[in-house]
C-alpha cells in the first residue's frame, strides 16, 4: 500500500504541474489521471500444457505484487483445440 501512496503523492507534486505546464490547461480537471492499469498475458501454448498457466501466474504475480488471475475462453474454437471454459490467460 505504501507504494501506491507514493505514487499518488509523486503524480500530484511533480507530475501533474509539469503536465499542466506542457499542454496549457486551464484548470487541474483538464489534467489526465490514472484510474486502472491492467496487465494481461495470452498463452495460446497453454492448451497443449496446463503448467504454463501456473507459471504465468507466478510471474505475474511477482511483477505486480497482486495475485494474477487466469482467463478461460468464452467459446469453442475448433482450429485452435479449444473448448470453453479452458484457461488461455493470465490477468
């Protein structure tokens, strides 16, 4: 948590008026902010091979510090071998 309070604290200091500075906004509501950041990894392989799911999520999960999710796809497709409701991705 302490992270993300630094982070808010080094956007509104430094970042926010350089960008204000930049593009000549009138007002602090005209200046773009972060609301979600989302990181997504596709594993097309991992229908052949189940533990490349579990790898992904430990990377991921490493890099951002939240447990990663893994996503299944929503439909059959025959070309690709997959099925529904099979893991195909970390989030």
């Amino acid at each position: 948590m302490s992270n993300t309070a630094s982070l808010k604290k080094e956007y509104a200091e430094r970042i926010a008026p350089a960008l204000k500075n930049q593009f000549q906004y009138s007002s602090t509501m005209q200046i773009p902010v972060l609301k979600k950041i989302v990181i997504n990894q596709g594993l097309g392989m991992a229908v052949a091979d189940k533990k490349i799911i579990d790898v992904a999520i430990n990377e991921l999960t490493a890099i951002t510090g939240q447990k990663a999710v893994a996503t299944v796809s929503r439909k059959d497709i025959a070309n690709f071998k997959l099925r529904k409701k099979m893991p195909i991705g970390v989030m």
